[in-house]
C-alpha cells in the first residue's frame, strides 16, 4: 500500500470508528462512497498525488465533523420516517446512543408508552379479573392520596377503593391508545425542532 | 454585542442560507439525469455561487435517501473504481418542484422588501 493510500485509509477509519448508532450495511457503504470520491478527486490525472490527496482531504474536512453530520442526519432522518411505535422505538434507540437529547427522547418516549400499555392491559383484563383489575385510589399510613393502577393478579387492595368500575374497559383502551398516538407524535415533533434547532458544523 | 459575535451570527445566517438552498440545489443538478457526488459536487460549484464543503454534501444524499427522494446505485466506471450514482424518484421530483415554486415566491417578496436597499453599495 502506498503512503497516499495509507493516509486515505487511515482518514476512512477514523470516519468509520466515530459513525455509532448505524446499520453495519449504512456504513459500509457510506465509507465506500467517501473513498471512491476521495480516490477520484485526488487523482485527475492518474496517480494520486501527494497534493491530490491533500487537497482531497482537506476538502471533506475533519473526520469527526463529517461523521457527526452522517450520524444525526441518517438516525434522525430514520426516527423521522418511522410511523409505527415499535420501529421509532427502535429509531430512537439509535439517536440515543449519540446524543443527550435522544436519551431523553427516548426515556420520556418509552415512560408513556409503558403507562399506555398498562391502561390497555387494565381494560383488556378486566373482564377476567372484575374484582381487582382497575384503577384504584389507595390511602396510604399518613392519609395522603396515592393513585395506583392495579393489574388483575393479587387480591383487592383493601384500604382504598376502585374508579371508573366497567367504565376502565372502553376509557383504559381510550386513554392507553391516546398516549401511545401522543407519545409518538411528541417525540416525532421533538426531532423535528431538533432538527432544525441543533448547531450547524461544519463549513459550507 | 461583541464586534466578534456579531460576525458570528453573520456568518451563521450565511451558512444556514447555504445549506437551505443546497437540498434544493441538489435535487434541481439532478433534474436531467443521475449523477455521482462528486458531479453533483462539480455542477452546483460551476453552476452558482453556493461553495459547498465537500464533506457537506454526502450526508445530504444519505439524508434524501432515507426520506426518499432520491435513489441510489453502484456503478462500475472506466476508472478503475464503482461509482455511486443518484437519480430522483417520483417523490424527489415533486418535491423539487414544490421547493422551487415556494423558493420563486419567496425571492420575489424578498426582492419588493430590499428595493430601497438596491443600488447601494457598502
């Protein structure tokens, strides 16, 4: 391998190391698309020159930045284009694991979709548990008011008393489903005014 | 303000202009025929005063993909190495014209807006 192949190389590897949160096969070929450019700008003539490749370098500018860009725009543009909970789930595992802001995203998107699943586990299980599935509202030692929702496992709580009775059925599957559409659009709004918020790198 | 940060913002509203204009200016360099980064890269540099960074272009691509509006496809060339190759899709067709009718509207507000400033040089 030659010295200008070598440097392109090298380049290409710390590009590689700093693209976390993609798909091996997203990085694969986004390393193969940056050296088929490098290797064509730096050699007009042929050879790669020693200036050739410099001046190729030097023209996508510092790895980590050109990384950075890669990584908020493929993980963002894929939690963006993600419409079903499981996949943007999945999405923001990824922006998660790059950015603060998306492990917050993340943990406030996941926290709804739990309560939401709960909600519709109550009203699904209600008609198999009728005496102890349901949102109860529990007093606890020092008298003050505690919510907690009760699956149908377990005996009746016996100091507190139940909401709703079999009215949890129809507004457990309403207000489980209504946060699951919310959470979903909340972090979907959340990406867009990131998007267009977040610091621009780099030179144009 | 500093004199510094006022430069800064400056030269930040400069860069955000750039790369507003730059998705529309990919998808109108590949209105005729598919093309290649680097020719992408040649054709809005001859074809404009938009001088981009090199680096800036190729996670764009990678950006228009994934939402679709464009596709992509590896190509063997003369030169010895593949070469990737750009093309729009339906949507990347609709969506530069809709880029390009609001970027029409928007130039020509702007223009009545800066008149009084026309034919004065700094």
């Amino acid at each position: 391998m030659s010295m200008q192949q070598q440097r392109i190389e090298e380049y290409l590897r710390q590009v590689r190391s700093r693209l976390r949160g993609l798909r091996e096969e997203e990085v694969v070929e986004i390393i193969a698309e940056l050296r088929s450019h490098i290797v064509e700008r730096a050699t007009p003539a042929g050879d790669s020159t020693v200036d050739g490749v410099s001046a190729a370098l030097g023209a996508l500018g510092d790895p980590e930045d050109l990384a950075r860009e890669y990584v908020k725009d493929e993980v963002l543009a894929r939690v963006e284009t993600s419409r079903s909970p499981l996949r943007l789930l999945d999405s923001l595992f990824g922006w998660a694991t790059v950015s603060a802001a998306g492990f917050l995203v993340l943990m406030v998107t996941l926290s709804g979709y739990l309560l939401g699943a709960v909600f519709v586990l109550v009203a699904l299980l209600k008609p198999f548990h009728p005496a102890t599935a349901g949102l109860w509202v529990l007093r606890d030692s020092a008298a003050d008011l505690e919510l907690s929702v009760r699956l149908g496992f377990g005996t009746a709580p016996s100091s507190g008393h139940e909401l709703f009775g079999w009215w949890i059925v129809p507004l457990g599957l309403l207000v489980g489903c209504g946060l699951i559409v919310l959470m979903t659009r909340l972090a979907l709004w959340c990406v867009s005014i990131y998007r267009r918020a977040r610091p621009l790198r780099g030179r144009l | 303000m500093e004199e510094g940060d006022k430069q800064s913002l400056g030269d930040k509203w400069e860069v955000q202009l750039r790369k507003g204009c730059l998705e529309l200016a990919i998808l109108a360099a590949l209105w005729e025929r598919r093309l290649y980064g680097l020719e992408i890269l040649r054709l809005i540099e001859s074809d404009s005063e938009l001088i981009i960074s090199e680096g800036t272009i190729y996670p764009l691509l990678a950006r228009l993909k994934a939402i679709g509006f464009v596709e992509s496809e590896w190509v063997e060339s003369n030169s010895g190495h593949p070469r990737k190759y750009y093309a729009l899709t339906a949507a990347g067709r609709h969506r530069a014209l809709e880029m390009a009718a609001m970027w029409e509207r928007f130039s020509s507000s702007m223009g009545r807006v800066l008149a009084p400033l026309k034919g004065i040089q700094q």
